[in-house]
C-alpha cells in the first residue's frame, strides 16, 4: 500500500501553476516564507521517506539524494527517466 502526500494543497499562490520562479519578486513576505516552509517541509519528507520516486532533471532530485540517512540504501531511490547509459552515483 502507498501513500502519497503533498504540501502543495497548504500554498495558495502557487495552486495554478505550480512554483514560478519569476513571479518570486512579486510575493509578500507571507507568500514568501510560505513558499519556503513547505518546501523545507516536502525535502525533510522526501529524504526521510521509505522510498523516493523522481527524475534526474530537477536539482531537488539531488539534494534529496544527499540528504538521505546513510542507512538509505540505493534500492529506496528510483529515478524513472534514467537513461540506458547512466552511471550510478
């Protein structure tokens, strides 16, 4: 049984379309620190997570890779648009 959970109900100005990063000058402090807490949140969660399913094209992707517990083991971290010719870490 999974279950998924997400911070992006809790984030009112990004419901649309999603994080833009070029409409950040344009948040108040609020939005601003907002943004910030959940997406500390949703690290913390990605990297504490049993099993954590992403893609190679995004930074966070890495970031959460390398705050994972030493006692992670690879097996728990799948990236799903791998390519044939990747090089594990």
């Amino acid at each position: 049984m999974w279950h998924f959970v997400s911070e992006c109900d809790h984030l009112s100005n990004e419901d649309i379309n999603g994080f833009v990063f070029k409409e950040m000058k344009d948040w108040t402090d609020e939005q601003t620190d907002a943004h910030y807490h959940k997406f500390i949140t949703e690290l913390i969660a990605m990297a504490s997570a049993k099993y954590f399913i992403g893609v190679s094209t995004t930074n966070v992707t890495y970031w959460v890779y390398f705050m994972r517990h030493l006692e992670a083991y690879d097996d728990t971290f799948e990236l799903v648009d791998r390519p044939s010719n990747f090089k594990p870490w």
